[in-house]
C-alpha cells in the first residue's frame, strides 16, 4: 500500500483508504500515461496484479476474496499455500485505461463489476465509486497487504468467461518413455522462460525426430483457444497436441505453428515466431536443444516446459509491469513438473530453470517483490515435507557493465552537506528514462532534499523526505510525488520518495528508502506530448539541517532502456555522465576497472533480478587466445556485469561463468534460429546462463541423491564441471605466456566467478576440472 504525500501525484482514494500504488505506477497511471506502451493504451480490460499477503494473513482467504470479489488467479503450485505472493487479474470495469485514481478505487472496491457505480454526472473526476455494501471488502480480508499493477492482458488472450482458477490439462505421460532411456537415467525437466519459443523445433524432439519432450508449453499472450480450460490467459500446448501438429504439417513449420494458433498475437507488437531469430529460440537451443548434425544424441530423459513470455516484457526494460506474469510462469512450470514427476512416477524430480532476463535497477539485496516471491518458491519446492525437489535457478549477471548505469554517492561526496551528479538523456529517446536512488537499510534519510536540475541548470523539482513513520500503517509503502515542470509548466516527469517494503514501523526491519525520477521522451511518439530536455540533467541530495548524517553510501541504478527483439521501441540509453570515470586506457582500449573518487562504477552493475540467494548467477567469457586456447585463457566479456568488490550491500556476487563469445573478433554464440536448421547469432550473458543450465540438467540425470542434496547450499554450482581460479592445485601462471593472457587476478575472479563452465563441458561428471590437462 501507499500514501501519496504533499505537493503532487495521486490524491488518493475515498478517506480512511491508503494508496496502493507504487512510485512506477503512479507514473505510468498518472502523469506518464500519454508515454506508455501502445498496449497500455489500447487493452485495458483486464488489469494484471500482484498481492502481497501482510502480517498473519494466509493465501486462502485472500484468494478467496479475490476470486468471490470478481477476481480470476491464474495456475498456483501447490494451490499457494504458505506462500505470501499471489499473482492474479481483475476486469476493469471502466472499459479503458484508468487513471492512478481509477485503478486505486478499483483495486480497493474488492474488484466486483456489481458493486461499482459509475458516476454519469458531467465532469466527474474519478469516474466510479464504491456502494457502501463494497467497501472495505477486500481490505478485510487481506490485512496489511500490497498490490503491484502490471501490464494489461489483451483482450483476445483473456479468456473471458474463465472459472475463477484454471483446470487441469488433458495431459497423459509418454508410456513408452521408461523402455527407452532405461532405468539409471532420472528423468529431469528443463524449463525455459523467455520470448519466441518454437516449441515444435525439431531440435527439442527425440532420436526418431516425431516425438518432442516438450511436455507443456503455455504462450501466455497469443489468442485463445476456445475450448481450453487449462491456462487463464493465451494457450497451452501438451506433448500430445505438438506430436499431432508435427504429424500433420512436417517440416512445414509455417503452416504448423499458423494453424496451431501460435503466431496469433494479440498485442499488435506481431509475432516473435514468425521471425528468423528470437532471443527464446537462442537460449532454448542452448539449454536444452540437440541436433544430430552438431554430433548430439537427444536426451529423451530430459523434459521441456516453456513459458513465452508476451512481447511487452521486451519491450519495456524497466522492470515495471511484469511482476504476474513471470510469477505466473514460475508457478505453471512448479505445477507441471509435478504432473511430469507424478505421471513418469519420479520422485524428488529435479528441475533447472533457466530465466535469460533482467533489469538494472531494484534493491539489490534479494527483496525486490519478483524476486522475493521467487525465492519464497524455490525454497518451498526445495523444502517440502513429503517431496524435496532439487529445484536450480539459472540467470543472467546481466550486461551492463560498461554502460555507465551504476553510481554510488559515497560520504565523502557531501561538500557542504550536498553531493551532486549527472545524468545524460539522449536525444531522440521516445521512451521514458528512469533513475533509481537506494539509501542503506535501516537508514532515515527524513529532512533530505532531492534536487532536479536541467540542463541550463534550471531548478525543475524538489522533493524533501518528510514521513511521519508512526503515523503510517504497518504493512505499508509511504509515497510522497512530486511534478517535474518544464518551463511552460508542463509536466515532464515525477520525482518520489517512498519506503520500499516495510515489515513493521517502527522499527523498520526490511523496508528501503528509495528516490525515484522518471523523465519522459525526448522525442515522443505524439509529437504534440510535452517532451523532457535532452542534455546533462543534474540531481543534488542534499542533507537538510536535521537530517541524520549518512555514514554509508547511496547506491543509484539507471534503468537498462534497450530493445533487444528490435520491436521499435525508439529507447535510446540514458546513462550517468562523470568527468572523473576514465572510460579507456593508454592502449585506447575500452577501460574495465573503476576509476578511484568517480560517481560511476563496473562493479555492483549486476543484474537486478539476480540479487536473491537461491539463483545462480550466470557472467559471459571469450576466450583470450581463440576458439582453440584453453579454459585458463577465459576472459570477462566486455559487457558482462559483477557483483561488488567491497564488503556489505549489495553483497551479491556473480556464482560461475560460461562462454558469450567465441573471441573478441568473433562476439557472440551460434544456436538455434526459429525454424529447424537455421541458425542464430546472439551476444550477452543470456546466451552464457543456457549453457550452464544444459550442464545442471545433464548432471542432475546421472548424479547421485546424495551429490544432489550436498550440493543446494551452492545452488548446485559444486556440480558443474570446469575450471576455478581458486583451486591451489592449479598453475595459472604457466600458461600465461602461451594464452598472452594476464594473470587471474581478484578483478577478473570477481567477474568470472569461482567456476568456469565451457560449453563442451563433458555431462556426469561432477566436481572436477573437465579440461585438466589441457
């Protein structure tokens, strides 16, 4: 929940109400709304949320007032139980996109179409209200609990007269599964969440190229199929339907995923898997593709789930709106890898994720809300009672270390109780551009003033940090907005202040003080939209005379603005401008070490959806001397992103590192393009994290239980074979002369992580060096 402060934003709703919306919502619903995607604009009437459950309040009430209030929950693991993030959707009965006001109102009537009335007198401001009979409904029966608004699911992909909770699938395991892999194999599933998925590509089939292991597909935003009642939204394929479609179309996989319904996209964005290449096709191939003309043998004893994400989550990068539906995807793939284990008769079925996505920003310590309820899930597979389940996230460091989006204000900046930086927004962005400011946990910063400047060092807003924490309700998230102005009046921006995620007050035991500015396109797509300057922006923090002394830096994070399917986005990268980061060497080679005093910083650019403790955290290497050298020459690729070098927060380091490009003349990896046999070329750390997710997956099916159990604290990286630069027994140093490589010294370690895993790594053999001897 949130309260909007003084001096701007969403007013808030009827009295007694507390906001729900966060500092990223109350843009894209308020002042930001001309900005957002074309998608926002045209579908909305079916809102995506998620809840997060507040003190001692348990998942089935609150699903119950949900689904008994109008509200639809998409497939939970285990029903939800135990757990405190509950993904669902809401019909939104305005018909159009709703303002901050409208969708606070909506939120807190208890979502039921009967019990809203709309407000037919001319000039209403708010557009619906609540019957006394609806409110407080819901607040109720979900005590001090939160909601996150993401995007909107299109109307063709919702299915309209949906139970409140979907079905079970029409689904019958491979009978003759067993016979044919034999019995010291165990079977294990590979899931695979991302965008453009060809699931009938003949390279995730078995040995006699009819049968697939793609047990279950869900494609979450192409249009519906009538008569399925399995997923909520989009549509799932089963083992059974692929193989049919494969029957019937062969090798004409145009006419196959056309009349499968799978380029039937409903967010006017066109369909990923009607192209050459996709970023999903890639890394499935990586991960879990094998192809007899690359020597491979396909591994029947190793089953696919994948989750196609909807082209909105590329499209926007910052992190903003996807919360549901990659919950949602986590619960699916939990939920039918149980039907798999259940239908094979496998117990403690082991099961590797791989999730090639990220942002920039975030907390960086593990509780931002996706991650935390990704956590909360994993450990609950990994924990229960009657069936531990080996369950291995893979993801991405993240490949920003070069881009200048990292920045720290240390103590020593303050100079007369103010420190100041820059911020460069690029001309011709027809995005917003979003700068994040996390103070240290535990930490007050009330009677700090933020500063925004623009580029003539004009004065645009001001915000100071003025929360009252003993008036604000437990569970709570206090806002405070602010209007960033032009110098017409036109509003530009937001600036806000909010305290992310309390747990109590006071005292405070998990919540994080964040400042966010958001600017709006230079160049908007509506030409006649008020537009933020390009330039050098420049924000001031500065200590008010009452305000407690910060002893511990402020960490801040430009949200990544990239447009990785090349969807046509118009993002153009804003980044941090500092005179003292020296960005090349006396070689003119691109620098990768940090400049001493300078606000930016390489190291701590890790990818912010990675910060949690039970993922395996995944850098990108060339090999220094070529394709032919050996694994001791690995080098950091230039963009590959690193946790810290310094003690404390954030404290997460990247856990091993794969192959992202063949050499530094030759960037990138070779797999799989969309349809069978053609090809792919695709560059970053997304590319590293399948390969690793390849190895855990063809180790999990020889290992032993016991190698399997000691090996979670790790997050099963003791399991992968490789090459560590901490092992005393190896020599580094001997080779250096043959590789032309430096030595392996705490920079590179630190990037590379203790593990190094090639992609022709050799499957079941644990906790060795595999290129020993090289």
């Amino acid at each position: 929940m949130t309260q909007s402060g003084n001096g701007g934003g969403p007013t808030g709703g009827p009295a007694g109400f507390p906001m729900y919306l966060g500092p990223y919502e109350a843009w894209n619903f308020g002042a930001g709304r001309p900005y957002t995607l074309p998608m926002m604009q045209k579908y909305w009437r079916y809102i995506s949320a998620l809840a997060e459950l507040g003190g001692k309040t348990s998942p089935g009430p609150a699903i119950g007032a949900i689904v008994q209030q109008g509200g639809w929950i998409p497939t939970l693991w285990d029903d939800g139980v135990g757990l405190s993030f509950i993904p669902f959707v809401v019909a939104n009965p305005l018909g159009t996109m709703p303002t901050a006001d409208q969708l606070t109102e909506i939120l807190q009537a208890g979502f039921s179409n009967a019990m809203i009335q709309f407000r037919t007198a001319a000039g209403s401001a708010s557009g619906l209200m609540e019957t006394s009979a609806s409110r407080h409904i819901l607040l109720d029966r979900i005590k001090d609990s939160r909601f996150r608004v993401a995007f909107p699911i299109g109307d063709g992909a919702m299915r309209k007269d949906a139970p409140p909770k979907p079905s079970r699938p029409d689904w019958r395991p491979d009978d003759g599964l067993r016979d044919r892999i034999g019995k010291e194999k165990t079977i294990t599933v590979v899931a695979v969440i991302d965008d453009g998925l060809p699931f009938a590509h003949r390279n995730f089939r078995g040995a006699d190229g009819v049968r697939t292991r793609v047990e279950f597909c869900w494609l979450q935003s192409i249009k519906i199929d009538e008569k399925q009642k399995s997923v909520l939204f989009g549509r799932e394929y089963t083992r059974d339907q692929i193989e049919a479609y494969i029957a019937q179309y062969g090798d004409d996989e145009d006419a196959l995923y056309r009349n499968a319904g799978a380029t039937a996209d409903t967010e006017d964005l066109g369909s990923l898997i009607d192209r050459h290449a996709t970023h999903g096709a890639h890394v499935m191939d990586l991960a879990t593709g094998y192809a007899r003309e690359r020597g491979e043998e396909p591994p029947e004893e190793t089953r696919i789930i994948a989750v196609q994400l909807p082209n909105t989550i590329a499209w926007d990068t910052s992190g903003f709106g996807k919360d549901m539906y990659m919950l949602s995807a986590f619960h699916y793939i939990f939920d039918r890898a149980d039907m798999i284990a259940k239908g094979y008769d496998v117990n403690n079925v082991r099961l590797v994720i791989n999730f090639s996505y990220g942002f920039s920003g975030g907390r960086h310590d593990g509780e931002t809300e996706l991650e935390a309820a990704i956590e909360e899930l994993i450990e609950k597979r990994r924990a229960r009672a009657n069936d531990p389940s080996p369950t291995a996230l893979v993801l991405p460091a993240g490949n920003t270390f070069l881009d200048r989006l990292r920045g720290v204000i240390r103590p020593s900046d303050f100079v007369d109780d103010a420190a100041k930086f820059y911020w460069r927004i690029q001309p011709n962005d027809r995005t917003p551009c979003y700068l994040e400011l996390w103070f240290a946990q535990g930490f007050n910063p009330v009677g700090y003033i933020i500063e925004l400047r623009d580029p003539w060092d004009k004065p645009q807003a001001s915000i100071e940090i003025q929360v009252d924490l003993t008036a604000v309700p437990k569970g709570s998230d206090p806002i405070k907005l602010w209007p960033v102005l032009n110098n017409v009046r036109q509003t530009v921006g937001q600036i806000s202040v909010d305290l992310h995620r309390p747990d109590a007050m006071p005292p405070d035991e998990n919540g994080r003080w964040r400042v966010l500015v958001v600017l709006a396109p230079t160049e908007p797509e509506d030409s006649d939209l008020a537009r933020a300057a390009s330039g050098k922006w420049s924000v001031v923090v500065r200590r008010g005379r009452d305000a407690a002394r910060c002893d511990e830096p402020i960490h801040c994070w430009i949200q990544r603005s990239a447009d990785p399917e090349s969807l046509r986005s118009g993002s153009r990268q804003s980044y941090f401008d500092d005179w003292r980061d020296v960005r090349y060497t006396r070689e003119g080679d691109l620098a990768e070490t940090d400049s001493e005093d300078a606000l930016v910083e390489r190291f701590g650019s890790l990818n912010g959806l990675a910060t949690g403790s039970r993922s395996l955290v995944v850098a990108g290497y060339r090999l220094g001397a070529g394709l032919g050298s050996s694994l001791e020459c690995a080098r950091p690729a230039r963009y590959s992103s690193a946790g810290t070098l310094e003690p404390g927060w954030p404290d997460k380091k990247v856990d091993c590192s794969s192959m992202s490009d063949r050499s530094r003349a030759l960037p990138g990896t070779i797999a799989a393009g969309v349809r069978s046999g053609s090809l792919s070329l695709v560059e970053g750390t997304s590319a590293a994290a399948p390969f690793v997710a390849r190895q855990l997956a063809e180790t999990f099916v020889t290992a032993s239980d016991a190698s399997v159990r000691e090996a979670e604290g790790d997050n099963y990286r003791s399991l992968l074979c490789g090459y560590s630069p901490a092992r005393e027994d190896t020599d580094v140093t001997s080779r250096n002369d043959e590789c032309h490589c430096d030595g392996e010294d705490e920079l590179t370690e630190a990037r590379l992580g203790e593990v190094r895993v090639p992609p022709n790594w050799q499957p079941g053999i644990e906790g060795r060096d595999c290129n020993e001897g090289e």
